[in-house]
C-alpha cells in the first residue's frame, strides 16, 4: 500500500482528492429519498421527517441486498 500524501489547506489537489472521496461515498451507498415536492408546516417538521428518511435509508443499506 503506498504511503499518504499529505496536502496543505488550499492546495487544488486536495479538493480534487475530496471531492474523488466523496464521489465514492456516493456510488458506494447512495441515499434514497422519496422523489417530488414536500411541503412541511415548519423546519421542525421537515427536520423530522429528513430523519425518518434517512432512518429508512440507513436500514436500507444494512440489508443484504440493500
């Protein structure tokens, strides 16, 4: 395995490398939430139910067959 290479804070490289670890992060376990617009009484609600999906979403991922 090679050895890490270290970036400095405002190198380009590092942003691209971030953005390749998040691109994986992606394909290897996408979220799923239900399409279309969802219209919630207030941000409290909207909170809640982004959990529920993602609660769902999590379980999900932990099945076999995702």
């Amino acid at each position: 395995m090679e050895q890490p290479v270290w970036r400095q804070p405002g190198d380009p490289q590092l942003y691209r490398a971030i953005a390749r670890i998040w691109a994986f992060g992606r394909r290897s376990v996408p979220r799923r939430f239900p399409p279309g617009v969802h219209r919630d009484r207030s941000i409290a609600d909207l909170d809640r139910q982004v959990d529920v999906w993602a609660a769902e979403d999590f379980q999900r991922s932990r099945r076999p067959n995702g």
